[in-house]
C-alpha cells in the first residue's frame, strides 16, 4: 500500500480560501468488477464483491462528470450496457448534485438489472494522479477520469474497447487519440453512432440540452439569479467572500412555519465568526421565497431589530403580533438575500391508462407529474419510458379465468387443505389477508398450533420489476380512508390474501406443544398449501370466545347450512378459538416472566357513510382476541428470527428495540409520583411490573397514561442485518426477547419478504430450486435496512397525519357552541408555563388547552360553572398550575384532573388545520360513552393472563420446595445450611449495592 497526500482547495460559507491535506492510501488490489479480469489477485477482490460486468458488449463506456451530472436518466436505459462509472464522477455528484441525484446513482449501481459497477479509481495506485498547480477541478476530474479508463483497457489485456464519453471538446481533442483502444467522443455522437435507433434516448438528450439551454438563457437575463427579488450570483459570492453574507442551510420550524425559520451556519470554527447560535429568519417575508432545505445567503439586520425564540405553547400568531413568550437574550436575526442551491422535492408519476395511452400515440405519452409539496404546481410531461414501467410480471386472474394453483407446485408442499382448521381474523373490511392460524390434537394427545403466512416470495421473484419497487416503497401505507399498497393489488388483494375457500400457497410454522403445559417440544417450517375455512372479524371471534351466539349471523362460512352440520363446524370453530387463546395466555405470561412491556397507544378508526362522509371517530376497543393473535405472530417471529440467525449469522434481517435512556423517563416518574405512584425504569421488567402497580381504581384512565407516556419515551424498533453489531445488541426491550424479527405480513413489509428468502435458503438448503443465490451481503443488508427503517417512519408519520386531518374534518363543520359532539371530557397529563396539555379519550385526541391567551387575560372557573378570561397571572408548579385573577379569585388544575374541554378547528392561510381545545368547565364531562370507555379501561391487563402467570410462580415455587426436601437429605449427610447459598447472599448484597437510594429520597 502507497501513502500519500490529497491537497483539497475548499471554500468556506463565507468565501474564504481553505486549504485541507489529507492522507490518501493507494493500493493495487481494488476489484475492477469485470468478467473479462484475468489478474487472481483483482479476481479474488472481485469474488467478494459480487456484481461484475458482462463480458458479452461490445465495448465498455465510461461516463465522465459532466456527462453523469447531465444525462444520468440516459444512462439509466436497460439498453446500455458496459457502463463504469468512476469514482471521481460519482463525488462530483455527490458534491455538486446532492443527495437525491447521487442516491440515484447508488440505486442505478445496486440494481442487478443494469450492467453497471463502479471503479474505485482514485484508491488504485496505477490509475490515481495528483491534481497539478494551477489546474482547474474539471480538467482534474476528466485527466484522472481518462487515466483509469486507459488503466482499464490494459488490465483487461485489451480484449474490450472503451469508449469515454465527454461534453469537454479539449478533452477529445487532447485525449482522442493518444490511446489504441481507448476512445473519447462527445455522449451525442456516442448516441448517434453506437445507438441510433434508441429514439427515447435521443429524444430524451434533445430535451436536457434544451432546457438546460432555456436555464441559461432565464438565468442572463435575471443577471444569474433565479427569483428576481434575489440579488445576483456574482453579488451574493462577493459579499460572501467580503463577510457582508453569510451562507448555510434554511431549517423552518414545522410548528411554527410562519415565523421561524433558522439558517444553520455549518463548518464554521470560532475565528470564522463571532456568532454564537444560528440566525433567525422571522417571518414568511424576511424567509424571501426560501423553503425549508434551501442553501441560503443570508444578510443580518441591525442589532436593535433582532428578536427572541418562543419557548411557551404557540397558537398561529400572524408576523405583525409578536410571540407572547420569548427568551430574554434576542438571538442574531436576519433575511434571506438569495439562494444558492433548491432543495427540489419530490415528485409522484401517474401514468396514463392504456387506452389513453394508445389514443395519444407511442411517442407522445403524456405523464401526469404531482409535487409532494402542495405548493408546487401539477404539469404533464412527454415521456417514451412509459410503457417500459408497465408491469407485467403478475398472474392473471379474473371472475372468468380465475388463478388455480399449479400441479408441479403442489408436489413442493405441504398439503393442509384436507387435515387442518385454518382461520384468520382480522379487522373489519380487511382485503390483504397475510396470516391464519390453526390449531388441532395429534394423535399422541399434544398439540399442533400453527401460523400460516401467505408465501409473497413464490410471485415475487428477487430483483424482479414487482421486487425492486417494492423494495423502493418498503411498506403498506394505511391513511385514515385508504392504503397505499406496497405489492399490487393482484397480489396483496387477491393471489396472496388468505381469503377462505380458496387455495393459496403459504410458508407455516407449526410447533408440537405439550397437552398440559403448552411448551414447545419440536418445531417445523414449511411451503405449504392452504385453503383457509372462515374469514372472521375480531368482534366476531371475541363473541365466540365469550359464548355470544348471537355473532354467528355473521359468519358468512356457516349460511346455507342444515342446522346439524353448521352445529358441528361451529363447536368446532369456537374449541379452535378457546384452545388458541390458552395457549396464547400461556405464551405471554412467560414473556411478562422475562419483562414484557404492555404498552399503550392512541388508535382512532374513522367510520364511514355510504358517501364516504366522515360518520364517527372510534377508538379502537382492546379485545382479548387482539391479544390472542398477537401472541401467535410474535411466537413465529420469534422462533423465525432463531432461525435464520443460526444459518446465517452474519447476513440475517431481525429487529432490535433497545433500552431507552433513563432520562427520557423523567416525565413518566414525575407525572406518576403526582398520583403517589413509584416508577422503577431500571430493567423492562421493573418497569411493567411498576407500571401494573400504578393503577388508580377510582380512575383507570390514569394507567393508561402513564402506559402512553411510558410508550413515548421508547426508542424506536429498528431492522439491521446480523453482521452489523454483536449478538448481546439483538434483544428486543419491549417483547423481552432475544431475537426477534419480522415474518408474519410480508404482503405489507418489505422487510417480510427478506425474511422469508431467508428462511427458505435455511430450510430448503440443498434441494433443487435453491434460493441461497438470493441471499444478501451484510452490507448490502445493512444499507437495505436503514432504507426500509426511513420508509417505516415515513408511514407512520403519514398515519399520523392522516387521522389528525381526519380528525379536524369531522370537528370542521360543526358547530362548536351548539353541538354536543364538540364537547367532551378531557384529562390533564402535563403542565405548560401557559396551560396544559390534554388528553380526550373519546377521539383519541391530544393537544393544548390554553390558560392565557393573547391578550394576557387568565381563565377563571368557579366551582362546576363556565369558564371565563378575566386579568390575572398564572403560577406553574411541578405539578399543577394556578389561574388568580385581579379580583383574588383563583383556580388550580393537577395533573390528570378530568376537565370539560370544546374542541375547534383552527385554520391557516398557510398551514394545515389543527385541533384547539378550549377549557369550558372545572369539572368531568359525563355521557354514556365516557362512562363505557371508563368501564372498559377497568382492565389493564387480561385477567386471565395475570391468573396464568400466578399460577405459573406458584408451579415454580412447588418445584423448588421439591427440590428443597430432596436438598433436605443432602444438608443432613453434608451438614449444609437450608437456607440460600453463599453465592446467592452475596448476589442480593450486590443488588442491593445497585439501588439508587436518592431516587426513594425525592419522590
């Protein structure tokens, strides 16, 4: 390995000249990824990383910056082939591009379907050459870019032609002709002569070069600046360079998008600038048509108009009110002068159907392109790649020409159609069926509970068109109305719903229990064949389990049936559901042994009219039957996660959730100690057990708070790949398991379908068909989950936003004073320095009730009457805060006191609408609904279940005194004290060394 050193000339955010060294390492093993190499030390790189470029093109071609930067959607035509992109192009478009266009470029490399690598020029000690004194960044970039072509021609003993492709006429001139082999022309006259009859690309390139034409010509006549409010290029690099500007990127404040907005000055050092915090830019005008992402040229105003951040709750203030509440010391505030570079947002294609498509022509497809940001306008575009986006990988199945399932593959499974009770049971209206369970009596008396998963991979091929989009999407999107599938819908709906009296191929797993004890003696994984017998709902198999026989009208399974006959699938129906959910209590008692977490969370249903008007908003009511199904997908995701970490211990998809800070606890133990409870957060199982003893009798809705703060403080769940992190990181904090993974709902997670392809390469190791080909490197894995982890947040936030939309639409028009449905009880679960925060369990809702308003009045509630804004002040205190007026009438609220809020819509110009409550009365709100959601919060944790799991220690501690009268006969011959070991003592003294005695003295 060759030492060197890289001089860099970089320019600082506000225009000063900097020069960095750094150490660069040069070495001559770096993988060419070709198949044409012959060098058993470049071969043995290549083997390791995997994707190599064909040897059967005519030639290869490398691209040099300009030409990645400018054509890549070119580049990215399955015709062409051979492609390598250099090191040093992909830097410039990381650096000069951004990271949309190089992530871009990253997922045009990954794709197995473009003959394209990457060459890692610059770390190859032949290829690398010195940027020389006095040269110019691009004519650097295209020497050395020339240089490791030459290099490649010879490495691969010049059995291939490579053609470099330029935009710098110089570069052809200089470069044409100095190498045999190595040829270097302009990307158009490499288009006409090597792809003449590739229309779309020509048409495409025609394009590009005229709107870049049309940029430049917009940009002369605005003096080089895009908006023109904005001032030049060449005057904002000047008063850069001068200090007058200052550069960096523009952060608005999502909850507060009116006002503030900061300008982050990155990089800077103590001697660049005397600023201490970041810049504030207050107010849409003084934001000069920035948004959110955008590199900006800011310029300060003077001192004495500088202004403090808000730090209390914040309604919509318009930018002539000042905010209520500020910081003391103004921070540095100015305006932005110009933009440098635009965050571009994405953008959603939808293409014409097919009969629009032939009615227009093949060459003058139009394509409806919509901007995620509402602000940016629809436009329709001419595109020739349309039809190459059309899917046609999926099965056809139709009323008329239904799927049936293929003889070959009936001969690969396992046929459960005829010996097995196979149900699912899902929410209300659910399409995408993915799992069912079955449970029955072997013939040696124990049983066989079993989880059946719709087996995705069998029509969803590795690297397939259906594979890689659904690798891009990552997840099912559900809104409050609708979902976003991942897969489509002849697939997810259809071929892979698990829908009853249907056949459908299925991966099971399926566990011998014992009779009695329900522990796991022997465990199977299968391709299996299914035809599932009833399709239920959750409220139908609750009222099963509860011997309800007034739900087995809804049973669509059992109509049309003599009454003998629907008797008898019905009893055996209803000892298939109560024998699950032995077992299922039985499962979750031994993981709330270990420590499981039974947390809580806000889960709305928006119920529907036949209009698709917005009829009620429901909270979803926890059944034992959740709990149930539950169980059974967590147990085959645990043993599935087992599994494929034992076959591949380097390169396994699971999930881990790791321990949340302690001091994200602090509002939990506070918020607890108000009602006298004492929460313990050392370990997940002082913290469910601390958790169960915190319940109120008199008002349940008090644990299931303290459960949702608890469920805040977590850190999120995330994927990552085996060979990422040792195996003591793999636990699982919530589920209090040690691995864990994702197996059950590959119809809607991406993540599933990998683990799947996983499992079969264990399972099916060494059978004909093997699929261990499609198994991932660890860093390929690695970088696929921090993707699918992006999406999974993405969603939830979607969710999220989703039913809070939904939620002000259902409280929009109506009306506020005279509808009782706005009005509602709420409770108090944090203090603000101007109000509180609330929780109204009806709707699932959760906001800021104000205590002082703008114009610095006070609420006032005497005993159970109305409210009312009079002058006074506020006193917050740890836990409650005191309304006194001028007239010395006072009110307090505590936290989790119930109190009477009306819920309004508040509207913006600019902004989304949110939820406002408004306190109207000191006091409870009673209906008959509040009095139901009070009743069903009663139970916290299934009865049942705490049964179990008593039952269990008291199992366990008859088996230790059995043990202790076997111990009996030992301590008399041996003269060995009955009580607890040595060992054991000195454990207890340790535990108790641990305790943090501080934490008893302040609660």
């Amino acid at each position: 390995m060759l030492r060197t050193e890289k001089v860099l000339q970089l320019r600082g955010q506000q225009g000063r000249a900097v020069r960095v060294v750094r150490e660069h390492y040069l070495r001559p093993d770096v993988p060419c990824r070709s198949a044409l190499c012959r060098s058993a030390q470049c071969r043995a790189a290549c083997a390791r990383d995997g994707k190599l470029l064909s040897d059967d093109v005519t030639h290869y071609v490398v691209p040099d910056c300009k030409v990645v930067q400018e054509y890549l959607e070119i580049l990215e035509f399955p015709e062409l082939k051979g492609i390598i992109f250099m090191q040093t192009a992909c830097q410039a478009v990381q650096h000069q591009k951004g990271r949309r266009q190089y992530n871009k470029l990253r997922n045009l490399l990954k794709d197995p379907r473009h003959d394209c690598t990457v060459f890692a020029n610059e770390f190859q000690q032949h290829c690398y050459l010195p940027r020389e004194k006095g040269e110019s960044m691009e004519k650097w970039q295209t020497r050395n870019i020339y240089n490791a072509a030459a290099w490649y021609h010879n490495h691969c003993l010049g059995q291939m032609p490579v053609v470099m492709v330029t935009e710098d006429e110089d570069a052809i001139r200089r470069y044409g002709n100095e190498t045999e082999g190595v040829f270097v022309i302009s990307f158009k006259n490499y288009l006409d002569n090597f792809w003449p009859d590739l229309k779309a690309a020509h048409e495409l390139f025609d394009s590009i070069v005229q709107a870049r034409r049309e940029r430049e010509s917009e940009s002369q006549e605005n003096h080089g600046k895009e908006y023109p409010e904005h001032l030049p290029v060449e005057v904002l690099e000047a008063g850069i360079k001068s200090g007058r500007y200052l550069q960096g990127a523009l952060n608005v404040n999502k909850h507060r998008a009116q006002l503030e907005a900061f300008v982050r000055l990155q990089g800077f050092s103590s001697k660049d600038t005397e600023l201490q915090s970041d810049i504030l830019i207050y107010g849409t005008k003084a934001r000069n048509r920035a948004i959110h992402g955008d590199v900006v040229v800011v310029e300060l105003l003077p001192v004495h108009e500088w202004k403090g951040r808000t730090v209390a709750l914040c309604e919509n203030e318009t930018e002539d009110k000042a905010p209520a509440d500020t910081t003391g010391d103004p921070m540095p505030t100015g305006k932005v002068v110009g933009i440098m570079q635009k965050n571009w947002r994405d953008y959603v294609v939808t293409f014409p159907s097919k009969e629009e498509s032939q009615s227009q022509g093949r060459n003058a497809q139009k394509v409806l392109v919509t901007p995620w940001d509402y602000r940016i306008p629809k436009i329709r575009i001419s595109t020739q790649q349309a039809e190459a986006l059309q899917m046609s990988e999926m099965p056809v199945s139709s009323p008329k020409n239904p799927w049936k399932v293929s003889p070959e593959e009936v001969k690969k499974r396992l046929d459960l159609r005829d010996t097995h009770l196979i149900f699912s049971i899902d929410p209300k209206g659910c399409e995408d069926v993915d799992d069912a369970l079955s449970v029955r009596t072997l013939p040696n008396g124990n049983l066989e509970l079993g989880v059946h998963i719709a087996d995705v991979t069998h029509f969803v091929a590795a690297n397939s068109y259906t594979d890689v989009e659904a690798r891009a999407r990552a997840t099912t999107y559900y809104l409050a109305d609708r979902r976003y599938d991942m897969l489509p819908s002849v697939l997810s709906a259809d071929l892979c719903s698990l829908l009853s009296g249907v056949d459908r191929y299925a991966v099971s797993v399926l566990w011998e229990l014992e009779k009695e004890s329900f522990e796991t003696l022997r465990v199977q994984y299968s391709k299996t064949l299914i035809r599932s017998a009833y399709k239920l709902e959750y409220e139908t198999a609750q009222g099963l389990l509860d011997g309800d026989t007034s739900v087995v009208g809804d049973i669509l399974e059992l109509q049309g049936l003599d009454e003998g006959a629907r008797q008898k699938k019905l009893a055996e129906l209803v000892w298939a559901i109560s024998k699950l959910t032995d077992i299922a209590r039985h499962v979750r008692a031994k993981r709330d042994r270990c420590g499981a977490l039974e947390l809580e969370g806000i889960e709305i249903r928006v119920q529907l009219d036949d209009k698709r008007n917005i009829h009620d908003l429901i909270p979803k009511q926890p059944l034992e039957v959740h709990e149930t199904v539950a169980e059974c997908m967590i147990l085959a995701n645990h043993w599935v996660a087992k599994r494929i970490s034992e076959d591949f211990p380097h390169q396994a998809l699971l999930r881990q959730h790791p321990p949340p800070r302690q001091e994200f606890f602090t509002e939990l133990r506070e918020c607890a100690s108000a009602k006298g409870f004492s929460i313990d957060t050392r370990s997940n199982k002082a913290l469910a057990e601390s958790l169960d003893r915190a319940n109120d009798p008199s008002d349940p809705i008090v644990n299931k708070l303290l459960r949702s703060m608890a469920t805040h403080a977590m850190s999120n769940a995330l994927y990552f790949s085996t060979g990422s992190c040792p195996e003591e990181q793999f636990h699982h904090y919530g589920l209090a398991l040690e691995k864990y993974t994702h197996f059950t709902s590959p119809i809607r997670r991406y993540a599933d379908i990998v683990v799947h392809r996983l499992l079969m390469a264990a399972t099916l190791r060494g059978t004909p068909g093997d699929v261990k080909d499609n198994i991932i490197s660890n860093k390929d894995l690695e970088e696929l989950c921090r993707h699918i982890n992006n999406r999974n947040r993405a969603a939830q936030r979607a969710q999220k936003q989703s039913t809070e939309l939904f939620q002000c639409m259902y409280f929009r028009d109506r009306s506020a004073e005279s509808d009782e449905r706005c009005v509602a009880d709420g409770v108090i679960y944090s203090i603000r320095t101007n109000g509180v925060l609330v929780f109204v369990p009806r709707y699932g809702i959760k906001g800021a009730a104000y205590m002082k308003n703008k114009e610095g009045l006070v609420i006032s509630c005497q005993g159970a009457g109305s409210c009312q804004w009079k002058p006074g002040s506020l006193h917050r205190s740890q836990h409650k805060i005191t309304s006194t007026t001028t007239t010395g009438d006072s009110m307090t609220l505590s936290l989790f006191d119930h109190i009477t809020v009306r819920i309004l819509v508040q509207s913006s110009r600019c902004h989304a609408e949110t939820i406002k409550l408004e306190i109207i009365r000191n006091a409870p709100h009673h209906t008959v609904d509040t009095e139901a959601a009070q009743r069903s919060l009663h139970v916290v944790k299934s009865d049942l279940v705490k049964e179990v799991s008593q039952s269990a220690e008291e199992a366990q501690r008859a088996q230790d005194r059995a043990r202790g009268e076997v111990m009996d006969e030992e301590s008399r011959e041996f003269c060995q004290t009955k009580g607890p070991s040595l060992y054991q003592l000195l454990e207890e003294i340790r535990e108790l060394a641990l305790l943090d005695v501080t934490e008893d003295v302040r609660t």
